[in-house]
C-alpha cells in the first residue's frame, strides 16, 4: 500500500508516517517509480506506536516495541527490552501520582488555613433576601 492509504487505514497524516520514517521507527521501502510502500506489517507498527504515545510514551520509548514487532513477535510489548521500557514507564507514572497526591493534600491543608482564618463577613442590607410586596 501507498502512503497515503496506510495513513487512511491507521489514522494518520502522510506528514506523521514521514516523521515516523525520519527517526527510523518506520522502514522506507519504494517501489520502482520512487513511491513509498507499506505493508499490514507496518500497518502494526504505526498502531501499536499511536497505541504507546496516547499512553504517554515518547516516540523514541517506542522504539523497541516496534523493534519487537519488526522481529516477528506477536506484540510489540513481549520482548525484554519493550518489558523493561513499561516498567520504567510505570516508575515515571508512580513518581507522577505520589507528586500529585503530595500537592493535593498541601492544597487541602492551604485551603482549611484558609477557611479557619476567614472572619465572618457582617451581613448588609443588601444580602438579606427580600420579602413579598
């Protein structure tokens, strides 16, 4: 397949599977009139590589997902060097919760400072609901 149709099939611009080309995640196979070619191969690859970035992932962290798909495993993520990417993956993403969770609970603290420090406002005239006419 053309660029263009694998880019339809995945989801994709031409200007996206290009960039994937550039940083040798995707093979630039061409045919005898200089076009690019494809195949359900790469198909997978460019999938499983949207699949990684939606989670997170850096282009280059997908680099040996791809890899382990280029070499004929039945998941990009079976291989140890695609193992040990998750995990690290993991830490960053467990370092990024504790990081959260410390900040939420310094917000709790700052807002309850904040709510036992407030003086009661006096009520004016203008607060009070009005009655019937």
């Amino acid at each position: 397949m053309r660029i263009g149709e694998l880019g339809r099939r995945v989801g994709v611009s031409t200007r996206t599977l290009r960039h994937y080309e550039s940083l040798g995640l995707l093979p630039a196979r061409r045919d005898g009139h200089g076009h690019r070619r494809y195949d359900d191969a790469d198909a997978r690859a460019v999938t499983e590589i949207r699949t990684l970035v939606g989670l997170g992932f850096a282009l280059e962290e997908t680099r040996p997902f791809v890899e382990c798909l280029r070499a004929g495993h039945a998941t990009g993520g079976s291989c140890p060097d695609s193992i040990a990417v998750y995990r690290a993956k993991l830490d960053e993403v467990d370092a990024y919760l504790a990081r959260l969770h410390d900040v939420r609970a310094e917000l709790h603290a700052q807002l309850n400072a904040a709510l036992l420090a407030r003086a009661p406002e006096p009520r004016c005239a203008l607060d009070l609901p009005e009655g019937p006419r």
